[in-house]
C-alpha cells in the first residue's frame, strides 16, 4: 500500500532526525511505527481476544489490586443512611 501523509513540520523534522539517528530509511521508521501502532494494540484488545483470554486478564487485574479486608456496603441504604429518607 502507498500512502500519502500531511505531517507538521516538527512531525517532519523529528521522523528525519530519527531515521538518521537510527540509520534507516524513513519509510522504513514509518513503516515500523504503523506496524507497531496497530500490530500491537489491535492483538491485545479486548474486541480480538476470545473471551476467555479476556476474563483471564481481567481477573489478572482484579488480583493485582490490594483487598480492603472487609465487604464494603455500597448499597443505596448504607448511601443514604442517616439523611431522613
């Protein structure tokens, strides 16, 4: 695919910096970067995952956090509590 890409000149002048810096062509650094923008993201996003690679990870993330040490009441009651209604 060919593409044509209006970039500020900043965007300009940092890709060529960074090209040089790295001793690549810059269509090869755009290239990469795209590849890795949505070669990455879109394999772990949750929409692309089967669901129970998906519950996994999202249990994963619920153990990763600390437990209060006792059940919390968020019940409209406990809100509410007190305040006459």
């Amino acid at each position: 695919m060919t593409l044509q890409l209006e970039l500020s000149s900043e965007t300009e002048a940092r890709v060529r910096a960074e090209a040089a810096a790295s001793g690549r062509a810059i269509t090869a650094l755009v290239a990469e970067a795209i590849e890795e923008k949505f070669g990455a993201a879109a394999a772990t996003h949750p929409s692309r995952m089967p669901p129970e690679e998906w519950a996994a990870r999202l249990d994963a993330w619920a153990e990763s956090h600390r437990r209060l040490g006792y059940e919390a009441d968020a019940s409209r009651e406990s809100i509410y509590a007190g305040r006459g209604e």
